[in-house]
C-alpha cells in the first residue's frame, strides 16, 4: 500500500545521483556476516558428510555380509594371469610384453590424478585463450558485425540522469512486510509521445512509513561549508517513536543522514553473579539492556510532520503519543512539545503566510491553531463531528483552513473565529462555526489538498476509492468530477506546485497515480489558466470513470 505522496520540487534533485561506497565499520559488519554463515554452512556439511558416512558404512556391511566385498586386483597382476591362461610357446614373453603395454597406458592416462582436472586448460580449449591473436579486430568499435555499440548501456544512463523537465514524487510503500520509500520520475507528454511514470531508485526503511515531509535542509552540513546546507532530503514518520531523514540523492544508503528522537542503541550487559561458598565465580550471564527512548522522543508512531520552508531548520511531528514536537534539524534536538491534545495527533500543517502559526488535529475530534512562539499559550481549538484525518491551508486564502473527518465530511473554518483552549470558553458543537460543510465521501475523506495555482479549488481523496475534485467559490463547494484511479482505497492526493494540472494518488494497491485534471472538461472550463491545454494522443486504456458536472 502506498500511505503518503509527496512532490519534489523542479531542480532540488541532482542530475545524477551518488552511489555511497561502505565504511570500513560496515564492511567488517559484512565480513563478519559472512564468516557467521559461513560457519553455519560449515556445520552443515559437517552434519551432511557425517550423514554420507553413515551411509557409506551402512553399504560396506551390507556387501560384506552378502560376501560381494573383494579387493581390487592389481592391473599387472591381472595381466600376468590373463597371459598365462593364454599359455602357448610365449608365455613368459607374451605376459612380459602385455605387461609393459598396460603400463605405459596407464602412464600415459595418469589415473592418479585423473580426478584433478585442469580447469584452465579446459576452457582454453573451449573458449580460446583471450589473446589478441585470436581477434580479427583490436577495438569493437572497428567490427562491421557488432551494430548496437553500446546503446543498451546509453539507455540505461539516459533512464537513470533526471533532467529539467522530469518530475519527481515520493512514496511511501508497504508491500508483503517490505517498507520503503520509492523516488518517481514523471515524465509529461511531448507531441505524440506519451507520458511516462517510472520508479528511479528506492529506500529501504526498517518499519511501516506512515508520513513523509520533502526538505531542503541538510542536517549534515557544516558551517564551514554552508554551500552545503541545501541538499534534497526527505524527513519520514514510521511506526516507530522517530523520525529518519534521508538523502534523495545518495544511493544504496545503509543509513539515514539524521535520526529525531526514537531508542538508544541496543546493547548487553554482562553481569557478575555472586561467588560461591568456595570462592569460585559462578558463571556470567549476559542480560539484554533494555531499550531506552532517547530525550525528547516521541513514545508511539510518528503520524504526521511538516517542513517549515521559511525556517528551513523546523519540523514539525506529531504522534499517536498525543503530543506535538518541533525540531531543530540542524541539532537533532526537540526544541519543544505540545499536548494541547488528549488523543492520537494525525496532521501538522506550517501556515503558509505566517510560518509560525501551526495547524493540528487528531483523534479527539479537534482542530487546534497554535502560534509557535509562544507555544505555552492555550491553543485555539475547533470541535469536529469525528476524527481527524487531515488538514490544510488555503494557500490563497491564508486565513482559511478545512479538515478532513472519518465521516467523510470536509469543513472550511476562519482562524480569526477560534476559541482558546483555556478552559474559560470552550469550542462549541461540532462544526459550530464552519464556513461550509461538505459530505464529500460516504467514508472517511482521508486526504485533501489545495490547488497551488488557481484559488477555489479542491481535491479529496477517501477510503471508496474515489478522488473529487471540488469548486468551492463563495464558500460554496461544487463537485466538478469524481474519478476512480484504479488505485484501491485513497490514502494521499497532492497537486503538484510545478505542475498544478497534475494530482497524484495513492492508495491500498500499491499503485501510483498521476491525474491531468484539465484532460476532464469542467476542470479546463472552469480553471482554463491552470496549466498548458494537453493535446498529446491519448494512450489506449480502459475506459475511464469520471463523472462531471
């Protein structure tokens, strides 16, 4: 299943990734990997030989019970006796001269060493002896009959170098118990060529990603070498109580660059027993340290972050521990923690126009606004009918947000109208307040997301499957279209900020989905600035299931 998307922007990526090579401590890790089974191969045969030997004397008791057991008879001997049966005028000469025969023959066959074959000798004289002598010509590049002079290796590099005009998404994928994130290449459709969306490289990731926040912050750079603090990073919330942030552009990594909060290293501990009466020490028993969270953790899954853009050091998490954190990457150090919330938190949202203003909510039916310098103050806080499931900004209207429920509801409500958490005033009904209300799934409307071009325009995504795409002029939400992407129960929509024609959707099955909006009608009618009128030739598939209005 693939549980969050999320965009990259055009140019964060580098042309041609880097292959780290391993350290010293991870190749001595390896060697001693490899000796490890290695010796437990060697058991193995040890067992397996033992188990021929027994086989093998189970085989000689029973030949010499049925009295077949005979020992080999020498060849000279045997031909001595073979001449003498002969017998006739030349015995002695003729046992003499076969004798000489059957030796030489068998000189010349070396049966000693029949059983060690020259291996080098053997392919040399299947295969040649690799000599220039045996080549017409010294470079391929001179043979007439090799055509293809390399174009499969020339392919490869051209697949594998992202250019200007490639897209990139990131996925985060859960698949027969294997986690990892998944770097997209979206290509758009030029002329008469189709688009083309294809997995470029992956992550492998030790637990179930739940959220991934794209940064542009590097935690390993210096500041001797602040050329470096940008770099194309990806921060990841599991089900594990950290965070790992990993780089984009470095494959084959065997670890994240930086790691948030989450356990100790683990370790054991050997421990004295006490001695015996006769002063001997008794044997030492070797105990499993237990694991220790380090400061500042959270203590359940991560669920949600955010990357603040403005203050490229921050980021933002939140937990089914019930709290909030913001990091400071640079340090790896929680700078702060919140728990304005009394249930599971599910989204963090940065505001757009006032970077320090953090949105939130959770599983006790709350949407909460906090201003993050001064993070003690109470919270102002919204009631909603069911949990919840995401949140956004209207990044053309800053001062509006809407949260998604697991009713399938979508509300849109006014910052400047919330009410302080401080138990003096309390937040209303549920959905007191809202600017509109739209049911706008049959179940839970996972993920919403604004469109960052055009104002008014929305997309959910929920559990039936179903991705939406909604006018909400005048506060007054209108559905456009509805499609089904084929990609099981909807779990993340994102409009693309370099692209924003183009919605990406994943879901249960696994599958990615990337959605020109403007290929549906009352999308191109309505929001005909949104991006470039597609005209590429449609590539045969099934027939689609969009419905507008």
């Amino acid at each position: 299943m693939i549980s969050s998307v999320c965009w990259v922007p055009k140019g964060a990526a580098k042309t041609t990734p880097i292959t780290v090579d391993p350290t010293e401590e991870e190749l001595e890790a390896m060697k001693a990997a490899a000796l490890k089974a290695q010796e437990t191969r060697g058991e193995g045969d040890e067992d397996s030989s033992d188990e021929e030997d027994e086989w093998e004397e189970d085989d000689e008791n029973e030949e010499e019970e049925e009295g077949g057991m005979e020992e080999e008879a020498d060849p000279a001997e045997q031909a001595r006796a073979v001449a003498a049966a002969l017998g006739g005028g030349k015995g002695k000469r003729a046992a003499k001269k076969s004798t000489d025969a059957l030796a030489a023959g068998l000189a010349e066959l070396d049966m000693d060493n029949y059983d060690q074959e020259d291996e080098q000798a053997d392919t040399e004289r299947l295969f040649g002896n690799g000599g220039l002598g045996n080549a017409q010509y010294i470079s391929s590049e001179d043979d007439p009959y090799i055509t293809l002079k390399g174009d499969d290796d020339s392919e490869e590099i051209d697949d594998f170098t992202i250019r200007d005009s490639d897209l990139l998404l990131l996925t985060a994928r859960n698949e027969d118990d294997v986690s990892n994130i998944e770097v997209w290449v979206y290509e758009e459709a030029q002329g008469d060529e189709f688009d083309n969306l294809y997995v470029h490289h992956d992550i492998m990731l030790p637990a179930f990603p739940l959220a991934l926040a794209w940064m542009d912050c590097n935690p390993a750079a210096t500041a001797a070498d602040p050329a470096a603090s940008k770099g194309n990073m990806v921060a990841v919330g599991t089900l594990m109580p950290e965070i790992e942030i990993w780089d984009l552009d470095v494959l084959d990594a065997v670890e994240p660059v930086q790691t948030l909060g989450g356990y100790e290293e683990e370790g054991t501990a050997a421990e004295d027993e006490p001695t015996s009466e006769d002063g001997k020490k008794k044997k030492k028993s070797k105990k499993k340290k237990k694991r220790n969270l380090k400061e500042g953790s959270h203590t359940d899954s991560v669920l949600g972050l955010a990357w603040n853009a403005e203050f490229r050091n921050v980021l933002a998490s939140c937990s089914a521990d019930t709290t909030i954190k913001a990091w400071d990457i640079t340090t790896g150090k929680c700078e702060h923690t919140l728990t304005h919330h009394t249930d599971k938190v599910q989204t963090v949202v940065w505001n757009p126009a006032e970077p320090t203003v953090l949105l939130s909510g959770g599983f006790d039916k709350m949407a909460a606004v906090i201003d993050m310098r001064s993070p003690q103050q109470p919270a102002l806080t919204w009631q909603v009918s069911a949990d919840v499931e995401c949140a956004a900004w209207d990044p053309h209207a800053p001062q509006y947000f809407v949260v998604s429920t697991e009713d399938g509801l979508v509300r849109c409500h006014d910052v400047r109208k919330g009410r302080a958490a401080d138990g003096a005033s309390s937040s209303g009904a549920a959905g007191e307040g809202a600017l509109f209300t739209l049911a706008a799934h049959d179940k839970p409307t996972c993920s919403v997301s604004y469109n960052p071009a055009v104002p008014n325009f929305l997309a959910t995504g929920s559990t039936d499957k179903m991705v939406k795409l909604w006018d909400t002029t005048g506060h007054r939400p209108a559905m456009l279209a509805s499609k089904n992407p084929k990609v099981g129960a909807v779990f993340s929509v994102s409009f693309c900020k370099d692209a924003p024609h183009l919605l990406a959707n994943g879901g249960s099955k696994g599958e990615l989905n990337v959605w020109g909006v403007l290929d549906t009608a009352a999308v191109a009618r309505r929001f005909p600035t949104l991006g470039p009128q597609r005209t590429k030739r449609e590539k045969p598939a099934e027939p689609a299931e969009i419905e507008e209005d």
